[in-house]
C-alpha cells in the first residue's frame, strides 16, 4: 500500500455561515464545491487546502460539543504550514482573530502557535 498524501480533512461545524466565512473569508481557502444536502439536512463546504488537499466541512444542525479541550480521543488540531509566521499572525490579528504567543516546537526547532476556528477547533501555524 502506498499512502501518499493527505486527501481531504473533515470537520464538523454548529454556524455553517460563521464558519464559511471564517474558512473562505477570513482565512482564505477556496471553494471547490458547496452543497446542501436535503436527506441530511445540513451544507457540505468542500474547500481547496493546496493541490492535493482539501478541508470539507459539514454543518449538521445540532451537533454535539467537543468532549474537552483539546485532550479528546480524535481529531486533536489541524495544522497549516506557513514561511513567515509572524506576517501570518499579524494578518490573522488584523481580522480579528486572536492567536496564542509565537514559540518554538521543542522537537522541530520551527516557530508555532495556535489560534481557535468558531467552535474553538485549535488550528496551528507551524513555519
């Protein structure tokens, strides 16, 4: 078997309208498909991370919390890579979006953080 890439990431949302503007607006990605599904009831945001990576997003209405922050079994963040992290705090700062002080990965040597999507998913900028 030859796992090669990661595909698509999959997360849920309780605000499909908070989170696309979140995702599409604020933090840029494009979108590759947009669907409301009847049978389901709910929106699936299909969104383009990079050539071969994409961020899916289902909005189902009432959905359960997370257990905990974010010590949970599953999903424990999704992380982007970034060149200039301090360039790419500043513009997440200018819309509003606060993220956690800049340090450096003690097994990587490379500056990180953390900042929070709209149902408080950790996200991190590793450069």
């Amino acid at each position: 078997m030859n796992l090669s890439a990661i595909h698509h990431i999959a997360i849920i949302v309780s605000d499909y309208e908070k989170s696309r503007d979140f995702y599409v607006n604020k933090l840029g990605f494009a979108v590759i498909r947009e669907n409301y599904r009847p049978q389901k009831d709910d929106w699936k945001l299909d969104l383009k991370v990079n050539e071969s990576t994409e961020l899916e997003i289902f909005a189902p209405k009432n959905p359960p919390k997370r257990p905990s922050y974010p010590e949970a079994c599953g999903l424990r963040h999704l992380a982007f890579k970034v060149e200039d992290i301090e360039t790419a705090v500043s513009e997440l700062c200018e819309l509003g979006i606060d993220c956690e002080p800049i340090r450096t990965d003690e097994f990587t040597s490379k500056k990180m953080t953390f900042f929070f999507d709209p149902d408080g998913l950790p996200l991190e900028l590793h450069e």
